[in-house]
C-alpha cells in the first residue's frame, strides 16, 4: 500500500511541471492596413523615422534597410535622392514594459481530498491511489507560476511627397513572451507586408514562430 502512495505524491508535481513547460507556442499578430495606393510603377520612396526618438540610430536603419527590400519586391525603386523621392515612407515600432500573468496549475483545488474514495489515513484524514497528501503539498495544492507578456506594434505610413497626400497606414501588433526587438521587428514586417498593400479597411491575422532559444 506505501507504494501506492509514494506514486501518487510523486505524480501530483510531476505533471504539473509538465502542464507548465508548453509555452512555446506561435503568437498571432494582428494587421490592420487603409491604402489608396496606385499600382507600383517605379515610384520612388525614401524612409524615415516616424518617432523621433529613433531617428539616426542603426538599430532603425536597420529596419528600415528591411523594409526597404520588401517596398523594392513589390515594385516601388528607392530614391537615390530622398529629396527627390515619389513616396515618403514613415515607420515607428515600440515594445511596452509587459504585464505580469499568473497560471496555476495541480490538483486537489475544488476538493483538497479529491473525493471520498482510497482509505483514511493518520488523524480519519483520507488519502489513496493517487491522492497527495495535504499536510506534505498544503490544501488544494497546485504549482503556480508567473510570465510576462510583452504587446508590440509597427506602424507604417506612405505619403505622396508632392502633395503630403497618404495613400497608406498600416499596423502590425502582436503579444509575446519576448521583449526583444531584434525578434520582434523582422517579424512584424513580415506581417505588414504579408499580401501588401490588401485591401482597403481589410484587419487581418498572421502566425509569428516562436523565439528560437539558444
């Protein structure tokens, strides 16, 4: 019978460990694109910082060289003179300080003794197959653990440098568990121009991979 129940006390953390180890799972980002956009027909565009916290640095001409490409793909030629340029692109991206959430996880939580079946231990305290014991877990024992998750946008918007005209704005969010732009900027462009420019109004919903650990 002590078998029996050495199974059941070691059975309770285990699996709650297991509950808690499957977060790596893809994240949704959400995209929301308006264009009037004329075909692309070797129109020339430059790109700035549309926060000026973030102009001149190399992490946004980064970016920017990212976005660039993908702009180049889809048949718009960069300006060899931004002062010269049909399009004025403005790109911004932020990653808030998160928000801490908490999942509990185990067993016993509606019914510290889980039911009324097994046999009565020390003090008519029941325990059993695959019972724990309270006094060793504490009552409705449960694993607890806390994350935090990051909410991150880029925004892009497209102008007609003749006439400041905006002919698109588009933005691109998402929640993860990584607060690293280096992850999460390359991806939110992928978003951005996933079926560039779509349609007009149009919100729509990409997978992003999880963060590759290592």
């Amino acid at each position: 019978m002590n078998s029996f129940k050495k199974i059941g006390l070691i059975a309770a953390p285990a699996l709650a460990l297991v509950a808690l180890s499957g977060c790596a799972t893809p994240f949704k980002a959400d995209v929301a694109r308006f264009q009037q956009l004329p075909a692309p027909a070797g129109q020339s565009f430059t790109i700035v910082a549309d926060d000026p916290r973030l102009a001149g640095g190399l992490e946004f001409s980064q970016y920017a060289q990212m976005v660039g490409q993908r702009l180049a793909q889809t048949g718009y030629v960069p300006a060899t003179d931004p002062a010269a340029a049909d399009l004025i692109v403005r790109v911004a991206y932020n990653v808030d300080n998160g928000r801490e959430k908490v999942r509990s996880t185990g067993f016993g939580a509606a019914d510290p003794y889980f039911g009324g079946w097994g046999w009565r231990g020390r003090w008519g305290r029941p325990w059993g197959y695959g019972f724990y014991d309270p006094w060793l877990f504490g009552p409705g024992y449960s694993d607890v653990s806390s994350y935090t998750v990051y909410t991150s946008d880029l925004s892009m918007k497209i102008d007609r440098a003749a006439d400041n005209r905006r002919l698109f704005e588009g933005r691109a969010s998402a929640q993860s568990l990584s607060n690293r732009l280096t992850y999460l900027v390359p991806n939110l462009i992928d978003a951005m121009f996933t079926g560039f420019p779509g349609q007009n109004g149009e919100d729509v919903k990409i997978t992003l991979p999880p963060e590759k650990k290592g």
